[in-house]
C-alpha cells in the first residue's frame, strides 16, 4: 500500500507538464484528445486507508487491495493522457518539426510529427516523437484518425527530468475505437485501452515491477482483465518463493458505481491458466498458507484460523462506490445492478502470468535520425 501511496506523488507531479500556449478556436488538431477508458470508484480507487498487507491479510483486505492495483493502472494511463494532452497544446495539425522549452523541467524538448510512420508490424496514418535536449526518448505516439487507433509509449523522467519516482519506467498505451472483439463477449468493444508499464521502482517486499491491464467499454460496463507482477511478495507464508502475480477478471457499471471480480494469487511464472481459479482462488491460497504456517495447531484452532483468514475470500468479490468490497461469493448484494448477467464473468480471461512476467516496453527508433 505505502508503494500506492509513492507512486501517486509520482503522479501528481505530471499535472503541470502544459506548456505555455493558447488553444486554437479553430481545431484542426491531428493530435488525439486522450487514449482512456475510465472506470468507477468500485473498482479503482486507492484504500490508502485500510491496513498494509503486511499488518493483516485477509478476504475483506486483499479484495479491497485489488482496487488500489486497478487504480495504478488507470493513473499510469492518467499520466501518459496529460502528456499527450500538453502535445495537443502544441497545436499540430499536419507533419512538422520543432522544439519547444517544458515550463515543467525548464528542457528543450524536440518533436518530429511524420506522416506514414510505423511501429511494430504496423504503418500508421501519423507518429509524433518527443525526445528530451539530449535526445533520449521521452514521448511516442502512432495513431489512426478514423477510426481512431493508436499506441502511447512514454519515460516518465525523460518527459519531465524532475521525476523522482518511477522515473525510468516505460509505459504503454493501446487504445482503439474500431469496434474490438474479445472471446467471452457477444459485443464488440466502442472503445478499449490496454495499459502496460514495467520498470516500476522497488519500493518494499509486495512492490509491483509490472502491470498489464485491459480495460473494454460496451455502454455502461467496463470489462476488465490484468496482472500485477509482484516478484518478491508474501502472504501469511514468509517463506513462500516464486512472488505473487495478482491475477484478475471484473465487470465495472460505471454509472451505477458497482463492480464485480474474480482473484487468483499464483506465482509469477504460472504458463497455464487451466486450474487457475481453483489451485488459485484467493480463498485456496489463503487457506492453504494458514494451514502450513499455523499447523502446530490443533485441528480444532486451526479451523478456526482458516474460517477467519478466509470468511470474505469467496468468489467472486461484489464492490460498490467508495466503500469497495462489500461480500462475496452467494451473499450478493441487493443493490440495483447486481443482475445474474452482471455478474457472471466465467467468460473473462486474465493474462497469463509468465508472459507478463517476462514484458518488455521498448520505445522506437525514427528512421534517419
């Protein structure tokens, strides 16, 4: 939780990247106004002050966790949105090359917006690179106009060299508007982000080093799938090895503020997600650490132990506004919204989590410079 808490003042101090120009009347702007999906306090949002993992670990704890790492990764995208918010400043409306002086950093920063440019396996309709005055690579965007399509890759500390934090994490955006399929789902997205960063500092024994998060909008409901890699993390077990991989399906009525999702807590090189949400589940792993770390116990104790440790750990977890977690499993709640269909997510599939464990963010490299 105290790695939340970092990496929000690390957030907060991306607010003040705009540099000093007046907005156009007229907006022929080919710079996209934002790649974001938004979601609901349900299910993103910091318990900064609920108990450190360390302190208590149960249910009603790790649940409401979960809402802290879904918030992370919807700040990393806040975060990359406000610099390509402080590009749109910059009134680009065609193929250019300048530079300009951050009022941030007080650094030259200089930009190549090139028609035809490609990333990865693809050509794309425009490509803005941003590099700092000593020409490492701080900013990346590939877009398609119509419809709009694009990836958001970005160096916090070469962006803003005041960074601190987190400063040579890479983060990446792709965002899309061209009606997504995804296999569970009978809908195709209106819209989808996929958030990625790795590199993220080590700031204590449950950091996260990587997180991958998708986030798909249909109407009023986000549906959502991710992965936190937490290599040196424990639970109730201290001698567990193999760190923790918070693995994670849920559903987001945005507008109702409710939520519903399901946990698995494997180690962070698991390739198959067969068994995942039965050798997994959150409440399978939590009983069976009580079970090794408490097994002096009479069997009488120990059952008392398990029951508490695992009383609000069912599946799936229900949350709502800001309270967050309020039960799991059968007890569902009688709030409006929490319809059978709502909150059946048995056709979501995570990420698996070797292929997150092993994610790498690499900016491009323009042709000819």
């Amino acid at each position: 939780m105290k790695r939340a808490v970092r990496y929000a003042v690390f957030l907060a101090m991306m607010t003040g990247i705009l540099v000093s120009c007046e907005k156009s009347k007229k907006d022929d702007n080919i710079v996209p106004e934002d790649f974001k999906v938004g979601m609901s306090d349900a299910i993103s949002r910091p318990d900064l002050d609920k108990k450190d993992l360390t302190q208590e670990v149960d249910g009603n704890t790790l649940y409401n966790y979960l809402r802290t790492l879904v918030w992370i990764g919807e700040l990393s995208s806040d975060m990359v949105n406000e610099a390509i918010t402080s590009v749109r400043e910059l009134k680009i409306e065609g193929p250019m090359e300048f530079s300009f002086t951050s009022t941030h950093d007080g650094r030259i920063k200089d930009v190549n917006v090139v028609a035809g440019a490609y990333f990865g396996n693809d050509q794309w309709e425009y490509g803005l690179y941003l590099y700092d005055e000593d020409g490492s690579r701080a900013l990346q965007l590939f877009w398609n106009t119509n419809p709009l399509k694009g990836v958001a890759l970005m160096i916090p500390g070469n962006f803003n060299r005041n960074i601190q934090v987190h400063a040579r994490s890479v983060l990446k955006i792709e965002y899309g508007e061209e009606g997504l399929n995804i296999a569970g789902l009978d809908k195709p997205m209106e819209k989808y982000m996929i958030v990625s960063v790795v590199n993220l500092d080590v700031t204590g024994t449950d950091y996260a080093s990587k997180i991958k998060l998708f986030a798909g909008k249909v109407g009023d409901v986000v549906y959502i799938r991710g992965n936190t890699i937490h290599p040196t993390a424990t639970l109730i077990d201290e001698t567990r090895t193999g760190g923790i991989c918070w693995t994670f399906v849920a559903k987001n009525d945005v507008e109702k503020d409710i939520a519903v999702a399901r946990v698995a807590l494997p180690p962070v090189d698991l390739d198959d997600l067969t068994n995942l949400w039965t050798d997994y589940s959150l409440k399978n792993v939590l009983t069976a650490e009580v079970e090794k770390v408490y097994s002096d116990l009479s069997a009488e104790e120990l059952n008392q132990v398990v029951t508490a440790v695992t009383a609000n750990a069912d599946d799936p977890a229900y949350f709502s506004g800001t309270t967050g977690f309020v039960s799991s499993g059968t007890s569902v709640p009688s709030q409006e919204g929490f319809t059978s269909a709502f909150i059946d997510v048995t056709g979501l599939a995570p990420f698996v989590p070797a292929g997150v464990n092993a994610m790498e963010i690499d900016l491009a490299f323009e042709e000819n410079r």
